[in-house]
C-alpha cells in the first residue's frame, strides 16, 4: 500500500512539474496599457480602455478579461462587474459568466478594450465620479487579464481640464502616467482626481 501511495504522489508530481512548463512556455504579452478617462464627470461614468500588445503566436488565441470580486484590505466578496457597461472590443467578445469577458484576437496583434464603469460610492471599496471629484479603488474599475496579472502595467488618467491627480505613487506635479510592475499594485493604489485640494507637507524625528 505505502508502494502505491508513493508512486501515485511522483506522478502527480510530475504530471504538476510538466503542467507548469507548458504555462510557462506562453509567450508573454508584449505591453498592457490602460487608460482612464472622465469626459463627463456628472455621469458617473468612468470610462476605461485596455491596448493590449500581443506576439504573433497569440494573434489567434482568446483572452479572458474580468472583473475582480475582491479588493486589497476589504474582508468581502463584491460584485464589481454589476457597474460595467458598454464593454466593446476590437475582436470577437463572449460572456463566459457575470465576470469575464472572452475576446478572440481574430488575427490581430493589438487589442483594444473598452468599457465604462459607473462610480457614486465614496466608500473606499467602490468608487465615486461626480462633478466635484473622482476618488477610485481600481480593484472597482480596472479589469485584469486572466493568466497575466503579474505581467507590468501602465496607466495613463486623462482628467477633466484644471483636475488635478494624487496618489501614494505620485512623484511629480502634473503626473499622468504611472508604470506598475503588476495588476496588483495597479489596484492597490487608491487615487484622488479633483479641481482643488490642499497637499501639506510634515516631519518626523526630522524626516520629510
């Protein structure tokens, strides 16, 4: 028995080991890039478009798109897609269930995602568009693309006119582009876009 046991664990050891090296023998996405946009701040609609760059031998391979239904720090499962409206394609888009979206390439090498998300909850697990302020958790907005989460992301936020962005990765004044080395820290930056806010600056033990 103890025999059996024990040639029944190497193969599923090996049949793991051989089924990780063919995941990791996919190419990789050549660039993923989103872009958030809030042309009309009264709609509550923030508007989101995912250019995904992919090598020739994906040309003909779907991929998954979805929500999540989880945030960073959030103990809950929520349904983030419920807001998603307009999703389009420059493929061939399935619905595979309430979360995921299928597109099929059909050829080509870019992709481009778009889709509009509807935000009036300032409650740190959704998020909130309006006319005085956008505040977003990107757990609620920015789709991740299923088998390519740890794969870097940009972001690039195009803010209604005299806005002004702020998060815990801005570096410059007037920044509107982030590069991230994931999905994951994508989403766990939460940002502030807004016409007039005060930044005040404090020391501690004579640190900035």
């Amino acid at each position: 028995m103890k025999t059996y046991s024990r040639k029944l664990l190497i193969a599923l050891a090996v049949i793991s080991i051989l089924s990780g090296a063919a995941v990791a023998q996919e190419p990789p996405l050549r660039s993923i890039t989103y872009r958030l946009s809030m042309s009309r701040p009264v709609s509550h609609l923030f508007e989101v478009a995912i250019i995904v760059e992919l090598p020739a031998e994906l040309k003909d391979k779907p991929l998954q798109f979805q929500m999540a239904k989880w945030s960073p720090g959030r103990y809950g499962v929520f349904d983030f897609a419920k807001n998603v409206q307009e999703f389009h394609a420059n493929g061939l888009v399935t619905r595979l269930d309430d979360q995921t979206w299928s597109v099929a390439p059909l050829g080509a090498t870019t992709l481009n995602i778009s889709y509009k998300v509807f935000g009036n909850d300032l409650s740190g697990t959704f998020s909130q568009l309006d006319s005085r302020h956008a505040n977003y958790n990107g757990g609620s907005i920015f789709m991740y693309i299923v088998g390519h989460k740890p794969d870097p992301v940009k972001l690039t936020i195009q803010p209604p006119a005299g806005w002004k962005i702020v998060n815990g990765r801005t570096e410059r004044l007037g920044q509107s582009e982030w590069q991230f080395p994931n999905w994951d820290i994508l989403i766990d930056t939460p940002t502030e876009v807004a016409p007039d806010w005060t930044e005040d600056n404090f020391e501690v033990d004579g640190k900035k």
